[in-house]
C-alpha cells in the first residue's frame, strides 16, 4: 500500500472535486456535476465540520502536494437512528494501491473516537464493485440491499454496509 496521510477538508476540496468530475468518476454518483453543486457540497462540508456533524479529510501522499482522493462521515437519520454515513473517492492515477480502504479504515478510528453515533454505513451500488470490495476489507457487514435516493430525487438500488464502531472504541 502507498503511504498516506489525512488531512481536514479545505479550500482544496473543491479543486479535488473537479479532477474527479469526469463520467469515468461519476459512474456511480449520478454523474458530472455542476460547479454550482461541487461548490455547493464544499459549503456543507465545511459546516458540517464547523457544527461537528461531518469529518472530512484529504487524502495526501508522498511527491504530491495535491489531494488524491477524500474520505469522510456525516450525520445520517436511517430506520429510526442517527448514524454516520461515508463516503470516500481516489483519483484514477492512484487507484488500486490500497488508499480507499486504508483512508477508509483511518477515517473509521476517527468517527469512533468522536464517541457519538454506535454505526456506520456506506451504501454503494450494487453494481459498483470497487466500493463494495473497499467496504468488504475495510471490515464492514453486509446487511443486504436497500433503496437508496442518490443524488436527491434519483432512486438506486444499494448495498447496506454497516461498521459497529463499537469494536474499535466507538459507543455501546
């Protein structure tokens, strides 16, 4: 696996966000964006982070000043709790070197560290089997499929991955 660090979301994100705004990356995120929208997730990103609600990184690595990816957590109301969902993307020159899950993994530690929500979740589609083998070695349980509305007003069908922060410091 290539050594990486994390770093909080900043004014790179969105620069981030539009080296990865090509169909290639937005396969399974409802395709390109606007700028208005990178603009507008930066926006809640940031107060998310502000209102302690959302953890979002960077993902850095070795001979590269740029960002290579992003992974994070935020609040979510599923069945009936609060819980934190994540999400993660690594840019296609960096793939398959291990960033996704070890960025995922990290990025779990922090969510229990917060001590505030007992599970979290990521819901790739089903057909998107990079994202469903990072939540497989990043030690998420598969809890089966479920309908899901990605980006709002899109329906898509989904897996439900759930990760008991519980087992490494998180909440009872």
């Amino acid at each position: 696996m290539t050594n990486f660090w994390l770093e909080p979301w900043d004014k790179r994100g969105p620069a981030l966000e539009r080296r990865a705004n090509t169909p290639e990356m937005q396969a399974f995120l409802g395709g390109v964006e606007s700028e208005e929208s990178i603009m507008s997730r930066h926006k809640r990103i940031l107060d998310g982070v502000r209102d302690g609600t959302t953890g979002f990184y960077l993902i850095m690595v070795d001979d590269c000043e740029d960002p290579v990816g992003s992974v994070g957590y935020w609040e979510k109301e599923w069945l009936g709790q609060t819980v934190f969902e994540m999400g993660w993307k690594v840019l296609p020159g960096f793939q398959g070197r291990g960033l996704a899950v070890g960025a995922t993994i990290a990025a779990i530690g922090l969510a229990a560290a917060e001590g505030r929500r007992r599970f979290a979740h990521a819901y790739p589609k089903v057909d998107n089997a990079a994202s469903n083998a990072i939540c497989r070695k990043a030690g998420f349980e598969l809890l089966g499929e479920c309908d899901f509305e990605y980006p709002k007003g899109h329906p898509i069908r989904c897996n439900d991955w759930r990760f008991d922060l519980k087992e490494v410091g998180g909440p009872p």
